[in-house]
C-alpha cells in the first residue's frame, strides 16, 4: 500500500498508509492527513488513487503544493517524489517500494504509522539500545505523569505555542523543534532542529511546562 511520509527540517512527524480514492490534506482537524500550521490552507490539497495511479491536486491554496520544488496543480506522482507545503516535506513512497514494510501502530483512525523491516544481514541484528524509556512531567497540573515512549515518533507541547518530537532511533532517542515561535529548551539550551540525543535525566521545557526524559 502506498504510503506518504511527512516531516520537517528533517524530523518525521507521521507516516499515512493511502488506504482511501481521495485523501484529503490541510490544517483543518477534519482532513485525512492534518498538518496543524499557519503556512497550510484550512484545506490544501488532496490526493488521488485509482489503482496504482496516485495524484495530488493543489485546492487553490494559498501557499500553494510544490513536487520536487515545482509548484503544480494536479501531478501524477512517481515513487520517490517529494512534496513541500510550506516548511514540510511529503515523501510519496509508492506500493512496490511500501510492500517491505510492516505496520507498528496507529496514529489516528485510518492511519498507520509503517517502520522498515531490518535489512538481511549475514548475523542477527544487534539488539536495539535501551528502548525503555519515558517522559516524566515535573511541573504544571499533569506533574508526576509519565508519558512512556513506545511510539516511533512522540509529540509533545502545545500547538503554536512549542513542540517538540521525540523520535526513537535504533540506539536511541533524539529530540527536535517541529513549531511554534517559542523553541522547547533542554536542560536549558534551545532546541534547534536537528535532532539532538537524549540522555537518562535530561530536563525539557516547552510552554513553561518541565520535564524530564527517563530512560532504564
């Protein structure tokens, strides 16, 4: 099944399987694919399935949809092509080139979140380092809350205001601004970005809320 990747500078934010013959896409909560940002008209574009075929076709947006750093209308897309609306980046990954990945969870209805299966080596693969891990909120009214990062890809903050991704890599996690005027600090440097590793005990702050990443 074919599949888009979302990220920005860098940082994926969400993978959406294209399940539907019209997959719509803006910063209105009611899209199939929501991009919450100022720089993305309420609805943007949508895109287009008919059997292998996949097209996107810009809404009259006002930005506008670019593919491959070309503004356009309506596009068939090939697999590999980049789609850039605004600061975020769309990676279209058609069926054959999705056909080696395996689902690992859901991040809305109708949506999952796909992981590569690890490539044939002549071993077994190393096991993954310390992947138990968890956010732990410190002040505010949802102190002593734990937010165990299970997720590929865990956003937290608040819309407009500061978020932050934290994004699980085989040896480990790092962290990265996605939005908001206000960059998230850790342990009280702002966060840039590029993604930044985390380690056991690190403090965060986004939106005048503090916590710490825990990892056994």
């Amino acid at each position: 099944m074919p599949k888009m990747i979302v990220s920005i500078d860098g940082v994926v934010i969400k993978e959406v399987q294209l399940s539907k013959d019209r997959t719509s896409l803006g910063r209105r909560p009611y899209n199939d694919i929501v991009i919450d940002n100022l720089a993305v008209s309420g609805e943007h574009s949508v895109i287009h399935m008919v059997g292998n075929d996949v097209s996107i076709e810009d809404l009259n947006s006002t930005n506008g949809t670019y593919v491959n750093a070309k503004a356009v209308k309506k596009q068939q897309l090939q697999n590999g092509d980049t789609i850039e609306i605004g600061k975020y980046k769309i990676k279209f990954v058609g069926e054959q080139a999705a056909g080696g990945f395996e689902k690992t969870m859901v991040i809305k209805a109708g949506s999952t979140v796909a992981a590569p299966a690890p490539p044939a080596v002549a071993a077994a693969p190393a096991e993954p380092v310390n992947q138990n891990a968890a956010i732990k909120v410190l002040s505010g009214a949802a102190a002593g809350r734990e937010v165990m990062l299970v997720k590929v890809v865990t956003t937290i903050g608040k819309p407009g205001v500061a978020v932050a991704a934290i994004t699980k890599r085989p040896h480990g996690f790092v962290v990265a601004h996605v939005e908001g005027s206000t960059r998230p600090t850790l342990n009280g440097a702002p966060i840039g970005g590029d993604p930044i590793t985390l380690k056991n005990g690190d403090v965060l702050e986004l939106a005048g809320t503090q916590m710490q990443f825990v990892q056994a």
